[in-house]
C-alpha cells in the first residue's frame, strides 16, 4: 500500500482509503482547516510502514471511499488506534459479493478486459457523465496501468468467503444513487441494520459532491 501526507502538524489526521486504481490526485483539491491529511492507495499488498504515525495522532476521522472500504476494514480494524469517527463511502467492507457488493463476474470481467480503452470507460462510469469526466481528467490518477492491474488481482484473489471483514463498527454509510460501479441496491443491503445510511443523488465517484473534508465530517 501507498501512502501520501499533508502535514500542518496538527494532532488530528483524516485517515482516508481510496478507491481501487486511484493515487492522491482525485481528492487533492479537497482540503480540511485543521487536520493531517493521509491518502492511502494501491492495494497490491496490504503492508505499509504508516500505521506507528498514525499511532501518534489523538484524534484520526477514518473516511473509506469503493474499495478503501475493504482495505481500511482489513488493515485499522487490526490496530489499535484513537479513532472517533468511521465514514463508508461507496463501497462495503465484503468488496466481491453478488448481495452486498460488486458481483464477483463484474469485478472478474473488469480485470480480465482492462485494457487503457477499457480503463477509461470505467474511470467515465465512476465519475457519471462525459462532462464530469472532462474536468475529472485534470485530476485522474496517474498510475501505471499494470500497477492498477495488479492491484484489481489482488483484491480478486482474496477470499471474502472465510477471511474475516466488518473489522471496524462503522459510523456511517454513504450511498451514491446513481453509482454505477459498487451497485446502491448492494450497499443498502449490506448497510441496512448496521449503521446510519445517508443516500446521496452522486456517481461511484463522491469528490465533486463533498468538495472539502470538512463536508464529509
């Protein structure tokens, strides 16, 4: 895993787990008044250095976004860290799921078409319209297409059947309606009874609804 920090040298960090593919530029443009920024990315493996800094911090607001879901659920749920808030955007802990997240034939087909034509037609989907997708390309990842490629191979070998998710109670969901990637009829499913559910008229991608932190938290 990737890590990239904005640091003001304040005692409380926004700890936020993007989406497969992603790196820090589709949510450099957000910006939070009085908080550490950490932006955590590529899921090849789920190893980082990271977690004794966030270990210094009193206070850590947890934001996951798609498949940051799954990660932060596998790697904070392990640590033990001083978190007063947990937001889901997108996404649920059990990423390959029929019921409750991306249908596994999708998420198979996505990996085994991908392809930089292919590519940009799912980064269109997320974002939701040609238009959105203009302005998007200003702030796109910046990955290598194998790396990206990799990272989907992992997140599709790992057994959601017996590892264990839902590491982390978290506080609320936010279910973009008109999510065309990680199905909203699948994240209410899997969110319903679990936590608060806010549902938002917004594609798979959630940053130019919340444009600052500060709207999330």
């Amino acid at each position: 895993m990737q890590t990239y920090w904005e640091i003001r040298g304040s005692n409380k960090l926004i700890l936020f787990f993007s989406g497969w593919g992603m790196d820090e530029n589709p949510t450099l443009h957000l910006v939070a008044k009085d908080a550490d920024i950490c932006i955590c990315f590529d899921y090849s493996d789920l190893n980082t250095d990271a977690v004794d800094k966030w270990k210094t911090y009193d206070r850590i607001i947890l934001i996951a976004w798609s498949t940051g879901v799954w990660a932060a659920d596998q790697m904070v749920g392990r640590e033990d860290l001083h978190i007063v808030k947990t937001i889901a955007i997108n996404g649920t802990p059990v990423t390959i799921d029929d019921l409750t997240g991306i249908p596994r034939p999708v998420f198979e087909g996505t990996y085994l078409n991908l392809n930089r034509k292919t590519l940009q037609k799912f980064m269109n989907r997320m974002v939701g319209n040609a238009n959105d997708f203009k302005e998007f390309n200003a702030f796109a990842p910046k990955r290598n297409l194998e790396d990206q490629k990799a990272e989907l191979s992992s997140i599709l070998h790992f057994d959601f059947t017996t590892q264990r998710t839902e590491l982390i109670q978290w506080d609320k969901a936010i279910v973009g309606k008109n999510d065309s990637i990680f199905p909203p009829q699948n994240q209410l499913r899997y969110w319903t009874n679990r936590t608060e559910i806010h549902e938002v008229e917004m594609p798979h991608y959630p940053f130019f609804y919340y444009k600052s932190w500060d709207l999330l938290v």
